[in-house]
C-alpha cells in the first residue's frame, strides 16, 4: 500500500486529493493547520522542520508520495505568509523528502502551483531571484514594500518560483527515479477562492477570470488529475505543468507553452 505525504489535506484540494489517494489504495499522512495526522505550520522555518521531523518518523524513513497542496491566497494578511507557505512550505518539504521518496516503490510527487504562475514570468517576476537563493527575508520585505499591489505579487510571484522550483529539479529527480510534477489549478470552488472573492480589493478581479469552460472547477476536478500523476499510468510524466484550468492559460498565452 503506498504512503503518500498531503500537505494543506484538511481543506479544498489537498482534501479532495486526499479522498482520491484513499480511494486509489494509498495510506495518507495529512499535514494542516488543524484536523490532520500531523498538525504543523509551514509558513515558518521552525514550523516546516518541525513537520518534516514527524513525517519522517511517522513514514520511517520511506514514504512512496508526496502532495503538496498547503497554500494561501491573494487577500492573505500579512501578506508575507503568502510566499512563505506557498513557495517556502513547498520547495524545503520537496528537498528534505527526495531521500526518503528515494526509498519509496514507484515514488511521485506532485506540487500544486497555478494558472497565475505564468501571470507573472520569471524574466518579470521580481521575487524570483530571492526565491531561488532561498532568502525569504528577502522575498518578504519585497512583499511588504509593494503596498496595494503586494497580495498578486507574493501570489503570482511565489507561484512561479514554485513552478521553476519544480522545473528545475526535474535533472536530479529523475535521476533519482522519483518522478515529480506540478498542477496548475484554475479558480477552484475552495474557502481560498472564496476568502478571496469576500475581499473587496480582489472580488471583481476573481469573479472577472472566467474561464472558456464557463464555470469554476470543483476541487475533485484537480484531485483526479492528481491521482492520475501519482500512479504508474504516468510513469512517463515528469517535469510537467499541468494545466486544470478550464482552458484560461491556452487564451491567456497561445503561443506559449
Ligand atoms: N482554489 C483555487 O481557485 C486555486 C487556484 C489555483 C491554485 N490553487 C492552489 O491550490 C492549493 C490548495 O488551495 P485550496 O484552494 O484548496 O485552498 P484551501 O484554503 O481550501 O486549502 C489550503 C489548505 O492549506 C492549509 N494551510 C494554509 N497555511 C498553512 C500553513 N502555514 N501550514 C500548514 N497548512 C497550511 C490550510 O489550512 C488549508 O487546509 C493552494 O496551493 C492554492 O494556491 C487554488
């Protein structure tokens, strides 16, 4: 039975990939704020050693998945959380567990991103340097000093970093036979969504990104794609975006891909 690590699994995506993954045979460790096997906080360096540390015990020392849904939205107070979790949270779990997924049958790891990854490229995206050093003082003080402006930027920002993150990684994990891939949802029914949609500074923006399937996705839409690239029906996908997004970035950005 593989053991899969969720992370963000008491809420919205990560649940609804939760339900997937125990449907599909897997034993799940959940990883949240509250209501999960090991209640953590990602959005600082002691908290995700702290996670790592249980997973790691909990798992011992072999674990055969890896989903990394944790995340924040736009309208995040302070806003400095927002990259902390959503690049930080990913990217130290992704690096801390190659070993033990190295250990795993068939291992695969998956990394919720977004459509907004590529809302801000990464010649533009004034986070990525930062991010990619690993200086999340830095990144936060960025954040912080965008003003208005600060909730898309730590957003789109923290997001593409995460995709290039992932990008990046795709020579060494390979090599290493644990494959590893990203989603990129588009606007997904989740409190997330909704915790947006209540904020006056980001409602119409959110309820104007409508996709050309003219409807929002429900959370069991993204966990069925995450299913698919857990299992060995994907073992030829590595290093791969997937969009879930209702068709946005194909309007959004014809011409690249
Ligand atoms: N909902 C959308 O429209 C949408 C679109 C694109 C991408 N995403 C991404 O999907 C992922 C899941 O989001 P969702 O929409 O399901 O949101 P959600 O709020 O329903 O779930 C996110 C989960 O992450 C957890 N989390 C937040 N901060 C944490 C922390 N510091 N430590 C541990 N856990 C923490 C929350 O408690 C929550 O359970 C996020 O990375 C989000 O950016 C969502």
């Amino acid at each position: 039975m593989p053991c899969t690590l969720i992370t963000g699994s008491a809420s919205g995506i990560g649940a609804a990939a939760r339900q997937a993954l125990l449907a599909a045979g897997h034993t799940v460790i959940g990883v949240d704020l509250r209501n999960a096997e090991i209640t953590g906080d990602l959005s600082s360096a002691e908290g995700r050693k702290a996670v790592i540390a249980e997973a790691l015990a909990r798992c011992g020392g072999t674990l055969d998945g890896l989903v990394l849904c944790a995340g924040l939205g736009v309208q995040t107070k302070p806003v400095s959380l927002v990259a902390s979790v959503n690049y930080f949270g990913a990217v130290e779990l992704l690096d801390a567990l190659l070993p033990a997924l190295q250990q795993g049958v068939n291992p695969a790891a998956v990394v919720i991103s977004s459509v907004a990854s590529a809302l801000l490229p990464w010649d533009k995206n004034p986070l990525a340097a930062a991010c990619e050093a690993g200086d999340e003082a830095k990144v936060n003080a960025i954040v912080n000093a965008a003003g208005e402006q600060g909730g898309n930027l730590a957003y789109s920002g923290s997001k593409n970093a995460l995709t290039v993150a992932v990008r990046r990684r795709a020579a060494a994990w390979g090599k290493a036979g644990v494959r590893l891939n990203t989603v990129a949802p588009g606007a997904t029914e989740t409190p997330l969504l909704q915790a947006g949609l209540q904020d006056p500074r980001y409602s119409e923006s959110i309820k104007n990104f409508v996709a050309p399937i003219a409807r929002r996705a429900d959370p069991s839409e993204m966990a069925s794609v995450i299913a698919f690239l857990m299992s060995p029906q994907a073992s030829f996908v590595h290093g791969a975006q997937f969009y879930v997004d209702g068709g946005v970035d194909a309007v959004m950005r014809p011409t690249q891909f």
